[in-house]
C-alpha cells in the first residue's frame, strides 16, 4: 500500500465519520505516519501542537485494506473530544462507525483476526522453552523468570523444560 492510498483512506474515513455525525476534528494531519519500529500496536492517535496524526505501524502493511480501514478509524475516533481512551463515548462513536459502514472497530484486535499471527509470532520470537519429553514449545518474546530458573520449573507432561536462544539477523 502506497503512501498516497493511505492518505485517501484517512481523508475517506474522517468524510465517513463526520456523515455519521461523529465530531471529527479538523486538525487532523492530512497524512498517515508509518511507524517502523512499534511491535505491539497497531495504530496510535497523537495529538502535539493542536494537530493529530494517525499513526499506524508497518506491519499492519502486510493486511488486507479492510483491517488497515479499521486500525485508521479506530485512530480518527480517539481524536474526537473526550475520546482519547477506550470510554463509553469512544465506543459509541466506534458502534456507529461500525453499524453504518460495517467496520470492526474495538478497543483491541489479536493478530489471529487480522492474518499476522503466525508471521508476527514468528518474527518476535526471541526464546523457546522446549520439553525433553514430549517435544512442546513454548516460544518467548523475552528472557523470562522463568527461563532463569528453567530447572524449577516443568512442562505440562511433567518433563524437563530446556531454553534455545534463536539468533535472528534483524
């Protein structure tokens, strides 16, 4: 997706949101600022000097145009007054994007429901804890408390659990 078609998304879903009757603010930055380093959120709202820029992370790239909709009108309500956090009046707004355009905006979405599980599992993972006995994986983002007593502790099966330490590149 091109910088320019994410612009016409935004400028699309704040022409929806204010035909809906959400009080959209007209200080919204005009482009869609690309996040290259989040790893956990998808979207973000930001407001400096009187102006909010949506913000949405590059790997909600790698979605279909539906889900990158979503992530930029659940941002272009939080811009509205009163709806910096996920209150009753941001969820109502959300509900009436939701029913008049058939949208899917929620306070949170599970990279399962967007088609990144795997592929976003997979590229943060850092760790598995592995089982001796029955083979289970347990994969990990960081070094937990866990992994630093690996011995204390057993798999479900009741085998020994072991660390492997993945080397990535990147």
């Amino acid at each position: 997706m091109t910088q320019e078609e994410l612009n016409e998304m935004l400028a699309d879903v704040i022409k929806e949101a204010l035909e809906a009757g959400i009080p959209v603010p007209s200080n919204i930055y005009p482009q869609v600022r690309i996040n290259r380093r989040t790893k956990k959120r998808l979207g973000c709202c930001i407001k400096k000097d009187e102006m909010y820029t949506i913000e949405i992370s590059e790997i909600i790239l790698d979605c279909d145009t539906q889900h990158i909709r979503n992530v930029i009108a659940h941002e272009v309500v939080h811009s509205c007054e009163g709806c910096i956090n996920h209150g009753s009046l941001w969820k109502q707004y959300a509900s009436m994007m939701n029913e008049r355009y058939g949208y899917n905006i929620k306070r949170l979405v599970s990279m399962d429901e967007i088609g990144l599980g795997d592929a976003y599992e997979k590229r943060n993972i850092k760790y598995i804890m592995k089982c001796q006995s029955c083979g289970k994986e347990y994969p990990r983002q960081r070094y937990t408390c866990v992994m630093k007593k690996i011995n204390a502790y057993r798999c479900t099966c009741g085998g020994k659990l072991t660390v492997i330490e993945l080397n990535r590149d990147h």
